[in-house]
C-alpha cells in the first residue's frame, strides 16, 4: 500500500467507477509488481510441447472409453492417478464450516475462469450436503445461465435488491438441479446498476446489508444456516466489485494459467488493500485457484509454478484443467459437476471445493 495517498484511497470508496485509475494503480506499484514479474517469465517459458490425447488433463472419462488402453502409456497412469483421487474424495466428508463463509470471487481480467469456479465450486458444496448461495453481481449473468435460473430482464434480481431495496429474499430462485443451492440471478438491468449506485445512500454496503437481512430471514423462517455464499464478480473494479469486497469476508482469484492471465493482479490486489484499510478491514485474499491449466505446455506449468512461489499459503493444490466438458456445461444450463460427474473436470473441481472446506475447517479451529 505504500504510495498510495488517503484521497486516491478515498476515492475508490466514493467514486469507485470514475475513480478506480487502474493504470495509475498499477504504475505505482511497478516495484512491488509480483504479477509483472511473472508474466515476464512466464512469456519465456512459451513454448508449447507436441503431445498425445492421452496427457490432456481435459481427456475425458467419455473420451477415454474410445481408447484404446495400453498400460504402459501415460492414458493408464492418468487413468489410475484419476481412479485415486476419486477414492480419496469418496472417503472424505466436507466440515461444516463454523460461521457462514463470504466468498468473492474476484479478478477484473476478463476470462478466466470467475464465473466456472463460483458455479462449480458452488455445485460441489452444495452437492455434499452444504446450504449454499451464488449471488450473480456481473451483469452478463453467466452464473445464472450456467445454474439453470430464469434471468430474463422481467425477473426480479439482483438489480433490484441493490437499488430498490427488495429484500433478497424475494429474487432468490432454487437452482433446479441441486436441492441446497440458491441462487440471487442478475439481469441485464444491472448494466446500469454501477452509475445508478453512485447518487445512493450507503452505495458500498448495500449488498453486506442486503445479505445479512437475508440472513436474519432464513433464521426466523426456520431454513438452515447458509454455509457458503459466494459472490460471482464482473470483470471490473467498479461499484459493484466493491460492493462484493465489503460484503465479503474471503477473496478467491482464479488465475488462469496462461500469459496475459497475471497481468494486472498487483493492481487487484493493492484495490483490495484500499478496501481492508477503508471498508472492510476483515477481508482476506484466502484463495488462489489455478484454472484452464494446460499440462501439454511448458508455460501452463511456469506460470502455475511461479504463482504458488509468490503465493504459497494462498493457491490450492487442487489445479482445475483446461476440459471441454467444463465449457460446454453451461450450453446445457449445468454445471460440470452435474452435467458430466465422472469428468475430469468435476473431478477437479470437487477437489478445489474440498480443500476450500477443508482449510477453512483448519482457520476455524485455531478460533475455538
Ligand atoms: N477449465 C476450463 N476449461 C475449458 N474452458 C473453460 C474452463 N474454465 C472456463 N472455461 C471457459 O472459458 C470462458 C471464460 O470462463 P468464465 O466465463 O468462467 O470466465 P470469467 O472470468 O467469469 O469471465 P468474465 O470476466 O467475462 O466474467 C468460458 O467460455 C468458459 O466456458
Ligand atoms: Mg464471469
């Protein structure tokens, strides 16, 4: 944070889609940049390596049943290393996490993997037993889609609750496929939604407020705590991201494992740090997650390497691949994890979904 004067601070609070200067941001923090550095190296690590369907994270199970199996090949080892993380996962149960975990899922590079990770991460969850809510604040609604929820412009939605002050409650819509996911859709109306926030009371809390009203509704209806919400970002620093970062207690940033993919993460993350030492001083950058990996090139692995170098606490083991499946699941209004279960894809993500559970169980038990 060092740099960075108390109105440029100010500023981002108050004025946040005028006022976030992304590129005086990230110029100011050229010296601190860990991003710029590993995009540096990551781009002489290009070179892509000719490879066989078999050593594609993304081959499927479906795929593979169209091969022919040779156990001597990397196919039966991959299938066999496959065969184990399933058995690993079958045989672990998620913790219930102590108090309701608030997830922004958050990164204003376009592309990489926020709305995959928020949905299927969510679908996870919620398919071993966990209550959980995806708010959708991008307005292109991806989240909605890929979820099976109704978003058309006459719906009630997001837009609604942060600038009518309709209580949640009233657009919250089950997701079709998995009892314990509710969703908060979005429409195309909330492409206004960051000027019309401007001129509003309270423009940057209006989603905390609305999601612990939300909260005090479930109690007193008698529907079970929520133990996940998270919260889908457009690819913005604008008022609605803000909004997410104050109503949030974690950050989690997909990193997409390719080139352009770091550029601009020392500027997300000193955004975050204006918002701790405003808005929100429990916020936390808990997760980094590896998406679209590609293990046929030499850059995938670079930069996932360099990644958890800088960030050893933060990225999870569990790498989701580049896979297909994961891209065509929205077509079908699902998520990998309903769409295709056996898929690599899932596979990857139950396991994210899992050490999320599984970490935040260990946070939890240093409070008790
Ligand atoms: N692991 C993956 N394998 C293959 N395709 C993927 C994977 N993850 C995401 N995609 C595809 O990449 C595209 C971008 O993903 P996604 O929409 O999740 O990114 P995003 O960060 O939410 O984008 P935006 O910034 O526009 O909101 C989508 O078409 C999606 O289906
Ligand atoms: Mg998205």
């Amino acid at each position: 944070m060092k740099g960075k004067s108390r109105e440029d601070s100010e500023s981002l609070a108050k004025d946040a889609p005028e006022d976030v200067d992304v590129e005086t941001v990230a110029e100011e923090h050229t010296e601190t940049s860990d991003a710029d550095s590993l995009a540096d190296s990551a781009s002489e690590a290009s070179s892509v390596e000719p490879n066989e369907a078999e050593n594609n994270p993304a081959t499927t199970a479906t795929d593979r049943d169209f091969m022919e199996i040779d156990e001597s090949t990397p196919l039966a080892n991959q299938i066999a290393n496959e065969t184990k993380r399933r058995e690993e996962l079958k045989n672990s149960t998620l913790p219930i996490p102590l108090e309701t975990r608030f997830i922004s899922v958050s990164n204003q590079k376009g592309g990489v993997g926020k709305t995959t990770s928020t949905v299927n991460l969510a679908a996870a969850l919620a398919k071993q037993g966990l209550h959980v809510l995806v708010v959708d604040i991008d307005p292109q609604g991806n989240a909605s889609t890929a979820l099976g929820i109704d978003h058309r412009a006459e719906v009630d939605s997001i837009y609604d609750v942060l600038i009518n002050d309709v209580p949640l409650a009233e657009v919250i819509q089950k997701c079709p496929d998995l009892d314990n996911l509710v969703v908060a859709p979005a429409t195309i109306h909330l492409a206004g939604a960051e000027i019309e926030l401007v001129s509003l009371v309270a423009r940057e809390q209006r989603l905390r407020r609305a999601l612990e009203e939300y909260a005090n509704h479930r109690a007193s209806e008698g529907e079970a705590r929520l133990d996940y919400i998270f919260i889908d970002c457009p690819p913005s620093l604008g008022l609605l991201t803000v909004n997410a970062f104050v109503a949030a207690k974690e950050v989690l940033i997909p990193i997409q494992c390719e080139y352009y993919a770091l550029e601009g993460l020392s500027q997300l993350l000193n955004n975050i740090k204006l918002i701790q030492k405003h808005l929100n001083e429990s916020l936390d950058v808990s997760t980094i997650l590896l998406t679209m990996y590609d293990g046929r090139t030499n850059l995938a692995s670079q930069v996932a390497a360099e990644v958890r170098e800088h960030f050893p606490s933060e990225v999870l083991d569990a790498v989701i691949p580049r896979s297909v499946r994961i891209s065509e699941a929205p077509s079908y209004q699902q998520t990998v994890i309903t769409y295709d279960p056996n898929s690599t894809g899932a596979l990857s993500y139950l396991e994210a979904a899992s050490e999320i559970a599984k970490r935040g169980a260990e946070k939890d038990s240093t409070k008790k």
